[in-house]
C-alpha cells in the first residue's frame, strides 16, 4: 500500500496491489478514533487498486486539518486478516478557504487543539509518488495562519503548555478595507 501526498491539501491517492480476491476494508477516523470516512468495504479482484480521498467525511464535510487515522485491512474470503496497517495522516489546509471549527459572535476563530491534532504524532511525509521523504512531528509550538476571503490574514505564535487541558485560542479576523 502506498499513499501520496502525505501531509495534503486536497486530495490523497490510496495505492494498492492485491495478489487474490480480497475483502478490503479502508476507513478514516479522527483523533478521538470516531469513524469519519468508510473508502472501501468490499470484495476486490487480484490487481492494482487506486482509491482517492478528498478529505471529506461520510456526509461530505470537508474535515478540519489535522491529523487522522487511516486503517487499511484486506481479509481473505474465509475471513483471516492478511494485511492490517494504521496510518497518520495529515490535512493541511493552511492554505485553504475553510469555514472555522465554531465561529463566535465577535467572529473569531476557536480551534480546540486537543479535539484536532495529535501533538507528537509521527507523519511519514511522502511525495506525490508515494516515495518516503522525511519524518514530521506536529510540535507544541507552531505558528498559525488563518486566511479567509475578505478579511486580513492573521497570524499567531501557539504554545501549548497543557495538553490535558482544552486549551484555546481566539483569533479575530479584521475585514479588509
């Protein structure tokens, strides 16, 4: 199985060569390991696969950046596990137009860092062929951007200090003049 790019902003392609007739199970879940995305449930003939994926859930949502689980399991027809992978994956849509995670009424952003990112998770950064790169750790201080048509792009310096706790972070965006 390979996947490529990984971190994305777009879209992801889920590569796959199966030597028999499989039963694939290919799903996405997020932090809290809540199921977001079934991609494939079902039987496949010996061959190569290609799956692409959005970065929208069940219902189509586009989902927040940030990082989730991918579970690939192909089964033989009889039912025995043949292959079982969990793979990191990271949204980034720092360059995206996306709505906010809530909106408050003074319009400011609040992300919920803990409810979206897994901060010490390993990403295997790959490029668009599917080949390894490098490493990447979501650190506990970054910068963050947040762009929106019509408004100013802001930026804020993040540390989180406790990630036991639900720690956030308003950003409140100027409308453009």
């Amino acid at each position: 199985m390979r996947l490529a790019p990984n971190p994305f902003a777009s879209v992801c392609t889920i590569n796959y060569d199966l030597i028999q007739q499989s039963q694939v199970s290919l799903t996405i879940r997020n932090p809290q390991g809540n199921l977001v995305k079934t991609l494939e449930d079902e039987l496949h003939s010996p061959g190569y696969h290609r799956i692409s994926w959005d970065g929208r859930n069940n219902s189509g949502a586009k989902l927040c950046g940030g990082v989730y689980q991918m579970q690939f399991t192909v089964s033989s027809l009889t039912g025995n596990t043949l292959y079982d992978k969990i793979v990191n994956l990271l949204i980034n849509d720092s360059a995206s137009t996306f709505e906010p995670v809530v909106c408050t009424t003074a319009g400011a952003y609040q992300i919920s860092y803990k409810n979206y990112f897994q901060f010490g998770a390993l990403i295997q950064v790959v490029n668009d062929l599917g080949y390894p790169t490098e490493d990447y750790f979501i650190p506990q201080d970054f910068t963050m951007y947040v762009k929106k048509p019509g408004y100013l792009t802001s930026t804020k310096h993040v540390s989180i200090a406790d990630l036991g706790s639900n720690q956030q972070e308003d950003i409140v965006l100027q409308i453009a003049k």
